[in-house]
C-alpha cells in the first residue's frame, strides 16, 4: 500500500503544546521520505510502550505494537530477530525506558539489536500526572516529591555509550530538522540505534524556557571518538545551567546481533540433529 494518509483518525488527546506533537510530524514526515523513496512502509513497524508517548502506536497510520510498560524494546528485539527484513523503530518514554526497561535498553546496546529506539524524554511520569522520573532534574517537585527529588537524574547517553550502543544522539522536540535529520539516520544505521529526545511536556515539566536558552548543536566532534563522545555526554548532567549538546555524539559499525550464527539456526535444528545422533548411537 502506498500513498497512504499517515496520521489515523484517532481522537488525539496529547494536550496542547505537548512535544509528542512535534516527534509524531517528524517520524511521519520521515516515513513519508522513505516512501517517496520507494521503500514500503508495510516492512516497517512502530513499537510504543505506556505513558504519553505510547499513544503515536495510535495516531500513525503503520504496523504497530501497542505493548506494556518498560517492554518495547523486548517486543522489539523479538519481531526484528523473527523477521530480520523488517525496519523496527520503537517510541519509548523515559519511564518506560530508563526505569522499569533499564535492563531491556542496556542489554539490546550492548548485543546491538538492529532497531531505533526513540526516546521522548520528557522527564516526567506525564500520562499518571507528574511524578519523577530517572531524568527529573535534582530538586524536581511533582506528586510523589513535594519537597524537591534528593536524586541525582541518570544520564542516558553516557549509559548508552557504556552499554555498547552504536548510534547515540540527543534531539529536542523544538528542533525538527535536527530531529529528522537523526531519526534518518538512525533508521539507516545499521545497529543499535538510540536518540533521546529532550521533549517539552506542557503540564507536568513546561522547560521549554530552560532549555531553549541552553541547547546547541554540536559542530566539528568527530562522532568516530568515543572518548570525545563521552567527554561530550558529560558536559551537561540533566539538572546544571550548563549548555546541552544536541546531535550525533557517537557512531561506529560493529556486528549485529543475528546476523552470525543465528542467521543459519532453525527452531528446532539443535533438538532435531540431537535426536538423530541418540538414534544412531542407539543403532550401533
Ligand atoms: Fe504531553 Fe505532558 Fe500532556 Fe502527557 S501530560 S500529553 S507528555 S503535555
């Protein structure tokens, strides 16, 4: 099917000004470059998680999987390794993805499962009405912390740049070229590719003021570098007045996860050739 309408017609209920907005025209208008390309847009499936963000499983006209909290990338993983021909790109929230998905996230890095994960890092529990999430800045105050969080707010692209991941960026909701010029990219990376997506949510953490003064995007860093990339990542810790880098902060080929071996590996070949050797031993 080509030519399609890409946005459903789904009541949308993101509330007005949400940066979920901006990241579902982008992927769209992305998915709309690819098909004008002439890449089929059935070979491609969209992954959300729960929270806000989930809803774009909703709202945009292609294969999805609507699936629970803190499992996209597992879903994920699953459907590309089932069908290695597919393009998997997963939405996921920084609830859903930096707390009860952590280990998910981590170990598809560090196998390099071939899927994008995008991340809109709105760094509030938005959809359950404001509680802190592991990227709420130090001192966030929302329904579970009246007072202000004692924690320190994690720091997703160095995680990722230790867990092994291939492609890492920083987008911002309020940049849309810069947006799709990465979520392109990542689609075409070969690998793990991760982009967290500093997204504005408009009414349990409105930082468009905080950020916008702050964000840059970076010129001449050799995303080849890693420890240029991580020297980068640190630059800024998700709570300081320091400036934010937005961009492609590292990027290398390296193998990917079922293309060795498991390419050639059938369900059941192991159990099958076992039983044939059990029979002929039985026969000698
Ligand atoms: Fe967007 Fe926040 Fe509203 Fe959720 S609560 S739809 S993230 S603005």
């Amino acid at each position: 099917m080509t030519g399609r309408p890409l946005i459903t017609k789904a009541k949308n209920t993101w509330c007005p000004g949400c940066g979920n907005f901006t990241i579902q025209h982008t992927l769209k208008n992305v998915l709309a470059e690819m098909e004008q390309e002439g890449q089929s847009l059935d070979n491609v499936v969209l992954v959300s998680g729960i929270g806000c963000h989930a809803k774009i499983a909703d709202y945009l006209n292609i294969n999805s999987f609507y699936s629970i909290h803190g499992r996209t990338i597992p879903v994920a993983t699953g459907i590309k390794l089932a069908n290695p021909g597919l393009t998997v790109i997963c939405c996921a929230g920084d609830g859903d993805c930096y707390a009860e998905g952590l280990d998910h996230l981590l170990f598809a890095a560090k196998r390099n499962i071939d899927i994008t994960v995008i991340v809109h890092d709105n760094r509030v529990y938005g959809l359950t009405t404001g509680q802190y999430t592991p990227t709420s800045p130090r001192g966030f105050k929302g329904k579970s912390t009246p007072l202000g969080t004692e924690e320190t707010p994690l720091n997703p692209i160095e995680l990722m740049l230790a867990g092994g991941a291939t492609y890492v960026a920083r987008g911002y909701s309020k940049k849309m070229d810069l947006l799709r010029a990465q979520i392109r990219e990542s689609i075409a990376h070969k690998g793990f590719a991760f982009i967290d997506v500093l997204q504005i949510c408009a009414t349990f953490f409105p930082a468009a003021d905080y950020y916008s003064p702050r964000v840059y995007e970076m010129t001449g860093h050799d995303r080849t570098n890693f420890e240029a990339a991580c020297a980068k990542a640190r630059e800024w810790d998700y709570t300081s007045d320091a400036p934010i880098a937005l961009g492609t902060f590292y990027q290398k080929a390296s193998p990917v996860f079922g293309e060795g071996k498991m390419a050639a590996w059938k369900p059941g070949a192991v159990e099958r050739e076992r039983a044939v050797q059990d029979l002929l031993r039985k026969r000698t």
